[in-house]
C-alpha cells in the first residue's frame, strides 16, 4: 500500500482517491474519537428525528382536519434537532480536521491528544458554521447563484480555521483567498461528496 503524501498537487480525482486512502491508513486511531465523540450526537438525533416526525405529522393531520395547530410544526424537537445538527457536524470537523494536523506534523494521533482542548473548539466551530449560513443564506436571497458562489468561497474555513489556527474571521477570509483559481474543482468536489453522502444514506 502506497504511502499517504500531504503536499503534492492533486486533481478532483486524486483528492478523492487519496481521502479514501487517508481513511483506510488511519482508520483505528480515527474511528475511536468519532464513536466516542461524534456518533452519539447522531444517535440522539435519531431519536429526537423520530419524535420529531410523528409529532409533525399528528400536527399535519389537525391542520387538515381545521385545527389551528401550526405551533406544532416548530416545537421543541425542531430546535432541538437544529442545535444537535450543528454540534454533531462542528464535531466530526474538529476531529477529523485535528487528527489529520497531528498526522500531517507527525505527532501521535492517541485518543487523549484528539480529545485535549475539544469542547472549546466545537463551540467555536458552530459559531463558525452559524455564520457560513446566514452568509450563505443572504446570498441565496440574490437569486440563489450568489449562495452558491460565497459557500464554495467560504468551504476552505473549518481547515483554516482548525490547521492554521486563525480566528473565525481570518479564516474565512484565508478560505476565501485559498479558493481562488479553484472555484470549481472545489464545486466539483463538493457536488461528488454531497451524491456520495445521499446514496450512503438511502
């Protein structure tokens, strides 16, 4: 099996291939802190999403029956499932983009040096992605294109962020400098990984 390199040019499909190959090399010391850390989250997601469900459907059912039960559609599950949404996602970010700053500067990759420091960092990076949103969200207001356009710009931030250490405002203009010339190898990538996900889920 061929070594992992960190610095060489890759095209879309080198990156993918090479993520693949990150994984499978590291994937012992990878998988602990994310069943330990990260899996959770989505399995209380799970659940809060099946209550959830049933109580939108109950409340669908009154709606169509004259009931005026709209306050049903947005209880506490639909915020709740929000909030657990973001952390789960800041979560497997921090880790995923921890482990590989300690194996890129060939430090141990133990489940105490993943851990140290965590919760903080998962705060600041759902604040992080809070503002990716309502960036990207003002965007879209511009006829979608321009949410398009600012999230592929700022989709570089959790890695700067995290690898480089900057504050969330530096690193969303270092992502946003990082991008350019890249704009859509980075769509591609992006689109490649969302249809990955949606067949993983189905």
């Amino acid at each position: 099996m061929s070594n992992f390199s960190y610095k060489k040019p890759r095209d879309l499909g080198g990156i993918l291939s090479d993520t693949f190959l990150y994984i499978r090399q590291n994937f012992k010391s990878l998988a602990k802190p994310l069943l330990y850390f990260g899996i959770p989250f989505y399995v209380v997601q799970a659940f809060i999403l099946q209550e959830y469900s049933t109580n939108l459907f109950n409340s669908i059912m009154a709606i169509e029956s004259g009931s005026d039960n709209f306050g049903g559609l947005f209880g506490w599950e639909y915020f709740l499932n929000i909030f657990i949404s973001i952390t789960a996602l800041s979560a497997l970010s921090v880790i995923t983009l921890k482990h590989f700053k300690l194996t890129s500067s060939g430090k141990e990759t133990e489940l105490d040096q993943i851990m140290d420091g965590i919760l903080p960092l998962v705060m600041w990076m759902a604040l992080l992605f809070i503002i990716i949103y309502i960036c990207i969200s003002i965007g879209a207001l511009l006829f979608i294109i321009p949410g398009i356009f600012i999230g592929i710009k700022l989709s570089f931030t959790p890695a700067a962020f995290i690898l480089e250490e900057k504050d969330i405002f530096d690193s969303m203009r270092r992502s946003w400098e990082v991008s350019k010339g890249f704009w859509w190898i980075t769509f591609g990538l992006l689109i490649v990984i969302y249809i990955m996900i949606y067949f993983s889920s189905l």
